[in-house]
C-alpha cells in the first residue's frame, strides 16, 4: 500500500505557506461535504511545488494531489467543528497572519503600479557592481587582549621580529597555530574596523596602531590583494531588484509614518 502521509503533511503546509489573493475560478476537481475544491486551489498548488522543484512532472500525481486536497479540506471542516479558532493562542496567530497577509497584498499592489525597470536594475550593476573596486586580501593576524599588548607586539614587529612567530607565541585568536594566517577574504567577512585597517594597508607592512573591534585587539599584516572579478548581471539581477523594492518599501512606510501620530511608550 502507498504511503503518501509525508506527501500530504508537505504539500498542506507548502500550500498554506504560499497563500495567493488571485481570484478562485469555476471548475471544481472534488467536492468533500458539499465544499467545493476548484480546479484553481489545484493549479496553484502544482504552480507552488513547481516553484519549489522545478524539475517536478505532475505526471500520475494528480489523484495523489487532489486527495491531499481532498484531506485539507476534511482538517479544515474539522478545526472548525471543534471551534479550534476560538482558543486564544490559536486566535492570536490568525490574526497575525491575516495582518501579515495584508501587509504582503498591501506592498505587492503599491509595488505592482510603478514596477522596477529593467533600466534602473542596470544601472545599479554598472554603478555599484561592474563599477566598483572590488578588491579581496590575504592577511594575516595576531589577536591580543588588550591595547598595550598589542603595542607591544607591534614594537617587536618594528625591530623585525616575524610576524608567523609572534602569532603562534602571542595571539589568542583559533588561527594563532597557522601564524594568524586568514588566507584570502572580501572586506564584507570581516568586521568593519578590521576591513577598513586592512584596505588601508600596503602590501608587506603591519599595522602601526592596533586595531580595534568586539574580538579584541589586532595587529594585522597585508600579505597580498587582488581585484575580484565582478559577478555577472544575470547572477545579481534578482538580487539588485530585490533592494530596489526594499528601498522603495522603506521610502512608503517613512512616508507614513510622517503623517502619523506615534506616542510611543
């Protein structure tokens, strides 16, 4: 006998996880008490799985998926024989999926009437990723607890002292065993005033003053840098969209929230 009770768990949550305010057509696939299941609800759900697995094929899976309807809708009618929407707990997360679910049609519909262009996403790769001194370092670096230790690890590094030896003897960072060595890395995994000490560097040199951040204290040294290829506009092109609508989402609600009356508490 098949068992289809993982199918079935999956698909009622992907469903509900994608829930769409387009309008339910006519034709009807199953009826279960007298509640229809349209040929809508089925379509959207193979649009949902699709969107999941691209490589899906509804190919002797239909029964399959209608009976999962089918079993939804018998939960459904359940839940709400039992009242379940009454428990306060349950209540409160309705509601806060139905303000969400507001929200979501709210941004898509005020989004959908000035839609980004694709002249405007162009512009963003050409300026800020094609156009961009995208660079990535090798460096190395002993991490010290406090700043006079850090000077004086630099004062021994003035007097020549190597630099590989004084990381292994000294630094209190997880790569003191490979002389502090951070192989090669972009400024954005580090943290800022690290990324900003090390692009200010030049090739061969330490760090003269010590460097700051939540680790603790560094003392760097710049082995090497070069310039990384820029990702193609293809790769980034949903991702530039992506922040283009964030900005536009940020702009509205700073809009609204001009015209409000706020007291907070």
């Amino acid at each position: 006998m098949r068992n289809t009770n993982k199918f079935t768990c999956y698909l009622l949550f992907l469903f509900l996880g994608s829930f769409s305010l387009t309008a339910v057509a006519d034709g009807t696939v199953a009826t279960v008490n007298g509640k229809k299941i349209t040929q809508k609800q089925y379509d959207k759900v193979i649009e949902t799985i699709k969107a999941k697995n691209p490589e899906f094929k509804v190919d002797g899976k239909k029964q399959v998926i209608i009976n999962d309807l089918i079993s939804q809708e018998l939960l459904y009618q359940e839940a709400k024989k039992t009242k379940i929407d009454k428990d306060a707990k349950i209540a409160f997360v309705l509601e806060q999926q139905r303000v969400q679910l507001m929200i979501q049609a709210l941004i898509q519909k005020t989004l959908g009437k000035d839609p980004i262009k694709e002249t405007e996403i162009k512009k963003v790769y050409k300026e800020k990723v094609a156009g961009a001194n995208n660079q990535e370092f090798k460096a190395r670096h002993i991490l010290l607890k406090t700043e006079d230790e850090a000077k004086t690890v630099i004062a021994k590094l003035d007097t020549g002292t190597d630099f590989v030896e004084l990381a292994k003897e000294k630094s209190t960072g997880p790569s003191a065993k490979s002389g502090g060595d951070l192989g090669w890395f972009a400024p954005g995994r580090m943290v800022p005033p690290f990324a900003r000490a090390v692009a200010e560097m030049k090739k061969g040199n330490h760090s003269k003053t010590p460097v700051k951040t939540q680790f603790g204290w560094h003392v760097i040294k710049l082995e090497d840098s070069r310039k990384m290829e820029s990702p193609k506009y293809d790769d980034v092109k949903k991702q530039i969209a992506d922040s283009l609508n964030n900005q536009r989402v940020q702009e509205y609600v700073k809009k609204l929230r001009s015209k409000a009356k706020i007291k907070i508490n």
